[in-house]
C-alpha cells in the first residue's frame, strides 16, 4: 500500500517544479515604455519585463527576435524618422510587368520595435511591439485618420515560395500553363492563394485618435482582380492561437451594437480595403454607398478612413472595414455564433460545414425558383423563407448604383439567418434569409465619367435577361410574377431614391469623405501608381473622378424615378412636397422608415400606381391633428389617424398639421 502513495508524492515532486515554471511563464509580461504613436522629438525607449528568469531580445525590422538579434541592455534612442529611407517600395514582384511601379520619393515612416523575452532554451514567455513616428505631428500628417501598421516576417509577405503578398511560385506555375495572352486583372500569383494555409501571424498596431493597441493577428490578402494591385486589400482575424480571439476595442466610434446601445467594442476580423475596382479612382465608392444605404433592410458594414504601414514603411490610404461573419451577428444583436449560416456565392461561408445549412439554403432556393410564386398562399411561404423587404432593398440598390458585379452577375453577394429558432426570440431569429451589402465599387460608372446616370440599367437584368438555375437573379425574376413583391421592390426603389439616396445626403456625404481622403490620395498614387496618374495627371485626377462621382449620384437622383417607371410601363412619377405645419412639434415617416423621420419638408417622386404610408410622430406636448393636401385629388385612408396610406395622381403637397 505505501508504493503507490510513495509513487504518487514523487510524481507529485516532479511534476509540481514544471507546472510551476508554467505558471510563471504565463505571467511574465513584457512591455514598452511609450505608446504606439506621433512624437516630435527623439525619444528614449524602455523594454520593462517583470521577470529576472528571461532574456529581453529585440527587432527594428518586423522579425519576430530570437537569440540571434539584439539583446536588451538598456533604453533604445528612437532617432527622427523623417528622412528613414524606404526598402519595401522596391520590391516590385507584387504584380505584373506592365503594372510594376517603383516610387521616386520616400514617404512618412517609422521606428517598428518587436521585443521578446527568452527563456534560456529560446522559448517565447511573452512578446510585445509598437510603432513610432518620429519628428512628426499627428495632425499635421494624418490628422485623426486611423493609422494600422502591421509588423511581421518580411518573408511571410515576399518570399517567392511562401510569400502572400507576390506572384511567386504559383504565378509561374500558372503562367507556363496559359496558352493564350490574358489581360493583367487575370494574373494568377502567391496573391491569388486563398485559406487558412494562406495566412500569416502579424502584430497589428492600431493607433486611433484616442488610444493605441497592438494585437497579435492573423492576415491574408482579400479580394478578387484587385489581389494584383500594387496595394492589396488586407484581412486582419483575431483568433485565439495568437491570443485574442476578438478585438475588443472601439474601432468605429458611430457603430452602435443594437443589444446594449452601446459603441460596438468587439470584432472579429477587419479589411483594410484597397478600393477593389474604384482603387485607381476615388477609392470611397464602396464606403460611400455603405453609408447611403445605412438603415435599410439590409447589413451594412462600419467604415473609416485609414492608413496603412508595414514594418514602419507607407503603404497608402485604405478603407478599415468592418468583417461579416458568424460572430458579427452575435457581436451586434446578441446572437449565438454557433446558430448562425452565412451564404456567399451559393457557397456556405460561415455554419454547419456538414452541408444541414447549405441544405437550408437550396431548399427556399429552389422553392422560390420552380414554385408558383403568383399564388399568394406560395408567396406567403416563399416569404416565410426569404425576408422580401430585405431582398427588395437590397435589389434596389443594386439597381439604383447600377453595380456590374453583383446580384444580377451572380457575384459578390451574402444572405444570412439563424439555424434553430427556439435558440432566441430576437426578431431575427425568425428563419428568413436576409441581406448584406459589400463590395459596391463597381457601380456608378466608375469606368466612365459619371453620365450613365440617365441609362435605363433596370429594364436588362430586371425584366429582360434569363438566368441560369444557380444565379440568384433568377429568385428575382420568379418573385417579379407576385404583385405583392412587385411593389415591395417598386416602394424600396422609391425609398432609395426618396430617403437615403438623396441628392443632399449624397452631396454632404461626398463633401465629407473627400475633406477625409484628398489631402492623403497624392501620397497613395505615388507609392503604388498607376504611373499615368503618377507621373502625368496628378494634379486633377482625384478631383476629376470625385466630380465624376458626383454627377452620377446627382444624376441618378434626378433621373432614377423616370427610368423605373419607364421600365415598369407605368404613369409619370408625381412630385411630392411632405411637409410639417410645425417641424419643432414632431416628424413624420415614410414607408415606416423609422431611421429616416423628418421634420423638414421633403421632396419625393411617387409612383401614382402604388399607395404608400406616412405616419406622425408628436413630440411631447403636441397634438397631431390630422393630414391635409393642397389637391382634392389626393386619397388617404384616414386623414385624421397617425399612420395612413395614401393615393396620389398628381403633383402635390401634403402636410401633417401639428398642434
């Protein structure tokens, strides 16, 4: 008996030491004396580590430190970065020979510090980096744009085997297998590689306006045809292999999470987007539309001017944008991550990878594609499956921007919605699939010079075309035989143009995110080109496309109402004046776009075919009295109530009388 009790306390004696030594290596924590950022003068820094049993070792280039590199002895002079030489600028085996641009100047840079602390073995107990500008202003230089800079192996990004950022070994592989010449958008290169064998470890170093945080990551390069620019999209994940498994910080100040009320203080993944096919251009198209179309029935993602740095080199303006993904919906609306399905493409993107959730998917697919939506007992069922007030915005937009790589291209477009709906009573949770707007920039004539505004671009995809089985257009031509849907989509096109497309929104929308982008785009073109903007047109391309920008959308506000209704063999769009007797008293809401009340008076184009709904919020103290007109001809089903619908033939002007 006393063997194994002796076995136990010698196991025990053994063991103990080891789990101890691990204790302590989960609690060493190594440090840096200043915070990421913008500092005028030289600067002396501190590695601090709360342990005597590691040594301190550290990088200036990105690299992770092992023994090899410097050793900690004592503060490190960050010296004036203003004239720091750039290195990464000359590596031009980022994309094809005819798009290769080497820069003629360097740009704003940075001091990257990565630090380690080394057990004697050369085991990592913890590590720490922070990005230092040097003899700069923030404000002067950046103003309160948020700077990323990413600081990581440079041959995770350009070795030619392994390298995510170069055409490498799978550009040659590909290119000795192509029998015809193909255009540059075409290359296929180490860029083009996808998955989770395609991402890097990187230290993410956010520096925002108010706060500064690093965070170890994963990132891999995102995208289509724009995975050849010169300046990629970056996809940033948290996961917990290197850590965290969600940033939690407040990325996006205006971004409020629905479940608390509160600013949204956890992601999963951000983007820092190039552009995609407006990258040459303004490089805000997408998250211009995004903000337009913000409060529709659809997902929208949060954005923000940003600049990018890798390993303390300029990599140009982005687009910090918010990630969808499972953990979106329960970071936003309290939902678990686990009952949530995204589709993307007719692929599965997040759920059930056993193919339940893609079984979901096709079978109210195929239910709307081969049943009779005409019936109005099918329709409801289709409408049990499929959220048609959001799938007839998120068609009316599509329509509205004209975007030529989309819904009706059968690209770039996500559904989601709940697995099991007993899991939460959450108004989402009810089993319909809804829509996500991403990827908007190929829209709004971003290859020509904005005068496509007055084309009829509805009539085609909407009316005209035939899709194949697997494109979801086809589940808009087969709802398009209901009535019921047909004014869904037709008062979502009105609401669009009515309510959040508006020429005023789009104006004051575009004056903003060019005071954010144009002082900062020089920069952009001379570090990545493309040299026709560089090296001739410097001066006036920004300001060209960002007016070319904006005759479009003025265009299209004028224009979009006719041309439907042209499509739609229907009457002339009447013009409609809402107004308040008393704007301080209350607002009104159109169509029950709570978002969008007003309590100015609002000019719409209405489609005389189809009522629509206004309703009149009082404020506290007022009486609403009832709605009049100044046309005899104009029908409401209740002039005195709250909410009524009404009917109109002619111009006119209706006004909700406030007390």
């Amino acid at each position: 008996m006393k063997r194994p009790l002796l076995l136990v306390l010698f196991l025990a004696f053994m063991i103990l030491p080891v789990l101890c030594c691990n204790a302590m290596a989960e609690e060493i924590d190594v440090d840096l004396s200043l915070d990421s950022g913008f500092y005028a003068d030289e600067m002396l820094l501190e590695i601090t580590c709360n342990s005597n049993d590691v040594d301190i070792y550290y990088t200036v280039d990105g690299s992770m430190p092992d023994e090899s590199d410097l050793a900690y002895e004592g503060p490190i002079r960050l010296t004036s970065t203003v004239n720091k030489p750039d290195l990464l600028n000359k590596i031009l085996d980022t994309n094809t020979e005819e798009n290769k641009f080497e820069p003629w100047k360097d740009f704003p840079s940075a001091h990257v510090i990565r630090a380690a602390a080394l057990y004697a073995d050369g085991t990592v107990a913890d590590t720490c980096a922070g990005t230092f500008f040097i003899g700069f202003d923030r404000q002067e230089t950046y103003g309160d744009l948020a700077i990323v800079s990413l600081i990581m192996e440079y041959d995770d990004l350009f070795d030619y085997d392994t390298g995510i950022y170069v055409l490498g070994a799978t550009f040659e592989e590909w290119d000795a297998e192509q029998e015809e010449p193909y255009e540059a958008w075409q290359t296929q290169g180490n860029f083009s590689n996808r998955g989770k064998e395609w991402e890097r470890p990187v230290v993410a170093d956010f520096i925002l306006e108010d706060e500064s945080f690093s965070q170890n990551m994963g990132v891999r390069i995102k995208g289509g045809t724009s995975r050849s620019a010169a300046q990629k999209s970056l996809r940033l994940i948290a996961r917990d292999e290197y850590g965290k498994k969600s940033i939690k910080h407040a990325l996006y100040p205006n971004n409020i999470c629905e479940e608390t009320g509160e600013v949204l203080d956890r992601y999963k993944a951000v983007t820092l987007r190039n552009g995609g096919n407006d990258r040459d251009n303004t490089k805000i198209r997408d998250p211009f539309i995004t903000q337009l179309a913000e409060g529709l029935e659809m997902e929208t993602a949060a954005v923000r001017p940003a600049v990018g740095f890798i390993n303390g080199e300029y990599w140009g303006m982005y687009t910090l944008t918010e990630e969808f993904n499972d953990n979106y919906f329960q970071h936003h609306y309290g939902l678990d991550n686990e009952n949530v399905m995204i589709m993307k493409n007719n692929e599965l993107k997040d759920g059930d990878e056993e193919g339940i959730d893609e079984d979901l998917y096709w079978e109210m697919f195929d239910f709307i594609l081969y049943e009779d939506m005409a019936d109005p007992d099918t329709y409801a069922q289709a409408a049990d499956m499929l959220d048609m007030k959001s799938f007839a915005d998120y068609v009316a937009v599509a329509l509205y921007i004209d975007n030529m790589d989309g819904i009706f291209q059968n690209n770039n477009w996500m559904m989601w919605r709940v697995r099991d709906t007993e899991l939460s009573d959450h108004p989402l949770s009810d089993g319909k699939w809804r829509m996500i707007l991403f990827d908007t920039d190929y829209s709004s004539d971003v290859y020509g010079d904005g005068g496509s505004y007055s084309q009829d671009t509805i009539s085609d995809p909407l009316l005209w075309a035939e899709y194949d089985e697997m494109h979801l257009a086809a589940l808009v031509k087969s709802l398009m035989n209901n009535e019921d849907f047909v004014k869904e989509l037709l008062l979502s096109m009105s609401d669009v143009r009515n309510l959040y497309f508006t020429k005023t929104r789009a104006r004051a929308l575009l004056k903003e995110m060019t005071a954010q982008y144009q002082p900062y785009m020089d920069d952009t073109f001379l570090r990545f080109g493309p040299f026709w903007v560089a090296e001739w047109n410097l001066k006036t391309h920004y300001k060209d496309k960002l007016h070319q920008m904006g005759v479009y959308f003025d265009g299209r506000y004028e224009r979009f109402s006719d041309i439907v209704a042209k499509a739609f063999e229907m009457e002339t769009p009447v013009n409609v004046n809402l107004k308040l007797s008393d704007g301080t008293k209350g607002s009104v809401i159109l169509n029950h776009r709570d978002d969008k009340a007003f309590s100015e008076t609002l000019e719409t184009k209405i489609f005389s075919e189809y009522a629509f709904t206004l309703t009149a919020s009082p404020k506290d103290g007022a009486t609403f009295k009832g709605w009049e007109s100044n046309n005899k001809k104009v029908v409401f089903s209740d002039p005195t109530a709250l909410t009524t619908t009404v009917t109109v033939t002619d111009s006119c002007a209706i006004t909700a009388v406030f007390e």
